[in-house]
C-alpha cells in the first residue's frame, strides 16, 4: 500500500483490507502463512492471465470473425 501511496497507482479495497488484515496477523503471528501464499500467487498472476487471455480470444476473433 505504501508503494501504491508513493506512485499514485490504483489499489482495490480488497486488497488494502486484506493487505492490512495480513500484516497484522503477520506481526502477532495468527497469519496462515499457506493461505496468505495463495492471495500473493492470485494477485500476481491475475494480471498476466487476463492479458494472455485477452489476446488468445483476440487472436481467434481475428481468425474466425463472428460477422
């Protein structure tokens, strides 16, 4: 959140709720570590699985228009 703050970069509420839930369980040492694992793993692929995504259905439009 602090380099979204420094940048002007757009974060989600979700992410600020569970990014500032996680510290905390991080630093009194509730945190499930797996599960928090997990959240980092989806929030760094999601970006790159839209755009692969985007151009495949991009790709098979440009090959088989629907008009």
């Amino acid at each position: 959140m602090i380099l979204a703050s420094r940048f002007g970069l757009p974060v989600s509420t979700t992410h600020v709720s569970v990014g500032a839930i996680s510290g905390i369980g991080l630093l009194n040492g509730t945190a499930n570590r797996s599960l928090l694992g997990g959240i980092l793993a989806s929030w760094l692929l999601t970006l790159p699985v839209a755009a692969a995504t985007g151009a495949f259905v991009y790709t098979l439009l440009r090959l088989f228009p629907l008009v």
